[in-house]
C-alpha cells in the first residue's frame, strides 16, 4: 500500500479547520452570529429606572417580541437616558425613537382623547380602567390619540392601584386635613379642579422636581400610587398616604407610527400580539407589587397607610359631580360627561 504525503495545502486546510472548530467550542455563538442578527430593530426608551415595575413590564415586552419574532425583531431598551416621559414622547413621535411610554395623566399634553379617565371617582375599583381601556369605547379613544400623536399603541401598563395623596408633615383623614395645603399635581385642569375643591391649593411641578420639591417644603405633598413611592423612594420625603384610588392611572407604551407602518405585515402583528401576551402578566405582577409595595413602606419605612371609613370617602367623593361639570365647562368637546356617566354606571 502506498502512502502519500499531505500536501501542503491540504494541511493548511487541515489546520485552519481545527482553529475553526476550536474557536467555534470557545465561543458556541459565533458560528451563529451572521445568521442569528436581527432583521429589525428598535430602541425603545422610559422614565423608569431598571427593576422598576413599569420597566420590568417594558423588558418582559421586548423579551415576547424577540421569542415570537424567532429573533428577528430586536428592541432595545434604555433607561431614563432618552428623556423624561413629554421629552421621551415627543421624540417618537418625530420618529427619532422608536417606542417610547407615558402615563395616562401626561398623554393629556398631547392629546384629549383620554381626558375622560382622569376624571375623579370615575371608577370604583382600580381594575375597572384596564377594563374600560379594553372595551370598544376604550379602542374608539385609543384610535384617536394614535391619529393625534402619530403613534401607534402596542400595549398598557397598570399601576396596580389608582392614584392616592400622599403628605409630608401631617396625615389626612377627611378633606377638612387637606385644606390650605401645597399638594404637587400635574398640570391639568382636572388636577387644579379636583384639588382646589378639596380646599388645597394645588402645585404643578414636573416629575423630575417633584423629590427635591418636597424635600424642601416648595409642596406638602403629592398623589402618586404607592409602587411608584418606592420605586421612586419618595418615602424619603413622604410619611403619610391616605388610600383613595380616586384617579385611574395606567401606563401608555407606543411605537412611531410610520415606523410600525413599515414594517412588514407578520412584523406588525408579533408587535400586537406581544402586548396582549404581556398585559396579563403585567396587570397581575403590577397589582402584587402594589400590594407588596403598601406592606413594605408600612413596615420597613414607616409610612402611615390609612384607608378612609366608609363615610370619610364619601366625603372625598362628594366633589365628583361638581369637578366633572366644572372640567366639562373649561374643556368644552374635550370630555364626554355622558360618556363618563355611562363608564361610571356600568361598574
């Protein structure tokens, strides 16, 4: 039998292939890498820091769209480094960022379209918005604020609970404890009429001021839901919170529109369909912490939590009908009483 000797080349080949291989065993995902990049992708920004809740809900979304997708749509997600939530809105909506979030109460800065929700007592669980927001009537005003902003909404995100006042130096238990007092709310006439019948005198500062506002004594308190009093440790600067729900608060996340009109129909619909598989794992993880959240600024913080008898809400409650008629006035064809009414009594 006659052997021959390897030529050079063939070593060569040999060699390079054994270094191929070896590389490959080193880095598994580098034989892959070419084929495994993203046909798209996107940034997406928020106003929360990472691990808060409302960013957690953001992660979960783009980790359903990257596994529905096959990897084809990559989002990648940046915290707090695009903006605050207008500055963050206005840049998707120019199209400079691709999916941006604002809540509920700030959307009013861009569009009317959901001025109805932040109307006092409107619903008497806290659940009851992610429902309304779900119904036709719901899709009919997420319709509008898309044609308004130019965006496209791919999901919403729950609080958990609604919107409660916290204070600083005294707690409250009926609306006679508010009176005379700087209490930080957004710059909406529905904010401004909802306080001021209260009898405090109500004090739009932007959420980024909101802290050091507080800490300094510029407000004497605020009303946020209390999973965003730890995220943001406001208890800090807050020792007392009186749980009213007396105001929806959710979560807006959206796209650019012409950019989600670009993409490929089966690209839009993994979108879609990664926001509805996310809601029910939001809603319910939003809920648990707000839940969590109550116990923990109670017990390791010491905040006074207080929950209004039955009378003492009522009390609370009883400038319902006078800030709707009060806003309808001021925000003529931009808030639909018999649409609130019809929200309200449905319940």
């Amino acid at each position: 039998m006659i052997r021959t000797k390897p030529s050079y080349c063939s070593l060569a080949m040999l060699l390079i292939g054994s270094i191929s291989g070896f590389m490959a065993c080193l880095l598994p995902g580098a034989a892959t890498a070419q084929s495994a990049k993203p046909m798209v992708e996107l940034r997406a920004g928020t106003s929360t820091p990472k691990g808060e809740f409302l960013a957690d809900g953001i992660d979960k979304y783009a980790e359903a769209v990257g596994r529905l997708s096959k990897g084809e749509i990559a989002i990648h997600v940046f915290y707090q480094s695009l903006g605050v939530e207008q500055q963050l809105a206005q840049a998707v909506m120019s199209g400079s960022v691709d999916i941006g979030t604002l809540s509920s109460g700030n959307t009013g800065r861009f569009t009317d379209a959901f001025f109805v929700y932040d109307l006092p007592f409107l619903f008497k669980k806290n659940e009851n918005i992610l429902k309304a927001i779900e119904s036709p009537v719901g899709k009919a005003l997420e319709a509008r604020a898309e044609k308004d902003m130019g965006v496209k909404y791919l999901c919403f995100e729950s609080y958990g609970f609604g919107r409660d006042i916290q204070t600083t130096k005294k707690p409250l238990r009926t609306p006679a404890d508010i009176k005379g007092l700087k209490i930080r709310v957004l710059s909406t006439p529905i904010d401004l009429a909802t306080f001021k019948a209260w009898g405090a005198n109500p004090t739009p500062v932007d959420w980024t001021q909101t802290f050091p506002a507080l800490q300094q004594g510029v407000v004497d308190g605020e009303q946020i839901s209390v999973s965003t009093i730890v995220g943001a440790k406001h208890y800090e600067v807050v020792k007392y919170n009186i749980r009213l729900d007396y105001q929806a608060a959710f979560q807006t996340v959206f796209m650019n529109s012409k950019k989600f009109a670009s993409l490929s129909p089966a690209h839009q619909k993994i979108l879609l369909e990664a926001g509805q598989e996310v809601k029910a794992w939001q809603y319910k993880d939003a809920h648990d912490r707000a839940m969590k959240s109550a116990q923990e600024l109670s017990t390791k913080y010491g905040m006074q939590i207080y929950t209004p008898t039955p009378t003492e809400y009522a009390q609370w409650a009883s400038i319902r009908e006078g800030v709707w008629k009060e806003v309808a006035e001021h925000l003529k064809g931009k808030v639909d009483l018999d649409l609130a009414k019809k929200l309200y009594e449905s319940q």
